[in-house]
C-alpha cells in the first residue's frame, strides 16, 4: 500500500508560516526553514516587548510628571510622596496626560497638595 501523504495539511502549515513572514528581507519570506526561523524569533521578540512596553510607558510617564511639577518646586518623588499623603489615587499615566495637555488641572492638582 502506498504512503499517504496530507499534502493539504502541511501546505496550510506552510502558508501559514510564510504569511507570517510576508514582508520580511531576501529568503526570509519565501524559503519556509528560513521563514520559520525568523518567524519564531519575531514572536519571541514580540512577546519580550509586549512586557517591556509597559516598562517603557511607565518611564515615559515618570519624566513627563517630573518635568511638570519642577516649575512648582517640586521633584517628581516628593510629589508622588505627598499625593500619597493625601490619597489622591490618580494613576501615573493620568498624571502625564494632565502635565502634558491640561497644565491648568494639572496645577490644580499640585496646588491642592499645598493646601
């Protein structure tokens, strides 16, 4: 008896490999053992920076406030400290979005620290 052979199924599997890799520079994106390699590498790579991100946005953030309440004297741990004393619960992310496109609630913010 004669081997059988899926060739629909390991055609999809290499479809779908090569459409992941579509895109990609020279033989990475028409020649499957290449294809497959960079295509495993770009997920291990995305899902690392899927993680870093965060870390990234968080730094963002951080320098951003800094940079917003310097004008008022302050550093950005000692406003964080204080924000704490007065549970004031707004988010890191809030806070920058306020010290970059809303200076005058931003400054409320400050200002009732000080109050």
């Amino acid at each position: 008896m004669p081997r059988s052979v899926n060739s629909v199924a390991s055609k999809e599997r290499r479809k779908k490999i090569l459409k992941r890799a579509k895109g990609q520079f020279g033989r990475r994106k028409n020649v499957l053992t290449v294809a497959k390699n960079s295509v495993e590498k770009g997920l291990g790579y995305a899902y690392r920076d899927r993680r870093t991100k965060k870390r990234t946005f968080r730094g963002l953030w951080i320098t951003r406030i800094n940079a917003g309440v310097r004008p008022y004297g302050l550093s950005y741990s000692v406003f964080i400290g204080k924000l704490a004393e007065s549970n004031i619960t707004l988010n890191r992310k809030t806070l920058a979005d306020l010290a970059m496109n809303h200076p005058e609630a931003f400054k409320a913010v400050v200002e009732s620290l000080n109050s």
